[in-house]
C-alpha cells in the first residue's frame, strides 16, 4: 500500500530551529508538496520538491532524498504564528496525491 | 472574494436532515476536489471533477452527493449522515487536470457536526 509518514505533534521554542520528517512509501513519485494549516483554516502551499537537495525559501527549507523516500521541512527563527500543522503529501506515478496525517506543530515562548 | 470559498463555514445537522455545502473557486482553474479531513487522520480525497466531469469516486457513501454545474463552483448534498461523518470538508482547485502536476488550491473548509 501506499502510506506517508510524519510525526504527530512537536514542540519547539521561539527563535529556535525545528525539522519536520516525512517518509513516503509510493507506487512510483512525481514529487513531494509541504503545506501549512492553521486551525480553521485552509492548507496552503509551501514547497515542492521533486529532485534530489534543498531548497530554501526564505525561514523555512525543504530537503528530499528519493533514494531513500525520505523529506523534511526545516524552519529558522521560529515565530509564534509559525504555530500550525503541516502536512506532507507525495504524487504517486499517477499524480495521485497521498497524503499524510500532518504534524501539529506547537511553538512556545 | 479570492482564491477559493467555501460556506458555510460551520454545519450541524441531524442524521435525518438535508444539507448541502457549497465551493466556489476565483482561479480560473479547470479541476475541483471535495475532501474529509479527520483529526489525526490523513486527507481523504472524495471526489475528483475535471471540466465538469466527475473523474473519481473514491468510495464514497452514497449519502454524499456532488454537483458540479460550471468550473467555478462545486456542491456536496448531504442526506442521512452519520455521527461518523463529521469532519472538516475542504474543497480544492486545480489549474491542471489530475494525470499530472497539479498544485492544489485549498478553501477553508466547512466544519460538519453531525449529531
């Protein structure tokens, strides 16, 4: 089966540095998407990576590594509205999106 | 408005009522999907429209209904729900239809309380 991993919750301190995981297992993969929801509201984009290497994007990074179906999301300089959930989703050979259950992610003063 | 709408924002209704959600997308974008979101749970996609044509079911119960009457907006009828079935309903757009890259445009969602 086809199946996205990432931690539950996680809790860092403001100013800090925090890295997300997520490992996929796929049928085939066209590439992984990192989005943001806060509570109540909408998921909305933050990355896509597709080849191997990090991207940086202002605080926040992604990294992927298809050798070993592995990716994360690094945030810099937490803030407090950094405080969210972030969800990992990769395409399958289809362009399915598989989704993952999200990472709570609870910044603290 | 902008992006991609969606009312009402919070529902509750009883295992016997008729309700219906409603998206609507400023985008311009050709395909729509209705997701369930569960905590704690992955998203779970329901329905796939590409031009106005339905090109996925994933299952879904029958007590679920979509429309989609133009490319700019998408309904799901409700009808006889379960307690189970409450979740967060997220709507979503797309400029490319699925079978490809497709970046995917989220609503708000409606908060669904089924009681």
């Amino acid at each position: 089966g086809q199946n996205i991993d990432q931690p539950t919750e996680m809790t860092a301190t403001e100013g800090a540095i925090v890295q997300i995981n997520c490992t996929y297992q796929t049928s085939g993969f066209n590439g992984l998407f990192w989005y943001q929801q806060h509570a109540g509201e909408a998921p909305t984009f933050l990355s896509y990576n597709v080849l191997d290497g990090l991207e940086e994007k202002g605080r926040f990074s992604s990294f992927l590594s298809r050798s070993k179906g592995y990716s994360y999301l690094l945030l810099k300089e937490l803030q407090m509205k950094d405080s969210a959930s972030y969800l990992c989703a990769a395409f399958d050979s289809n362009y399915q999106l598989i989704w993952g259950a999200g990472t709570k992610l609870i910044i603290k003063p | 408005e902008t992006g991609v709408t969606q009312t009402p924002r919070h529902l509750v209704m009883g295992m016997t009522n008729k309700k219906s959600l409603k998206c609507e997308q400023h985008l311009g974008h050709n395909a729509m999907y209705w997701y369930k979101q569960s905590a704690k749970k992955p998203l779970e996609l329901m329905f796939v429209y590409s031009l106005e044509e339905r090109v996925e079911n994933n299952s879904v119960p029958s007590r679920f209904s979509p429309e989609c009457p133009n490319s700019s907006h998408l309904f799901l009828h409700l009808h006889t729900l379960q307690p189970e079935d409450s979740a967060l309903y997220l709507c979503a757009s797309s400029q490319a239809p699925p079978g490809s890259y497709n970046e995917q445009f989220f609503g708000p969602g409606t908060r669904l309380t089924v009681l």
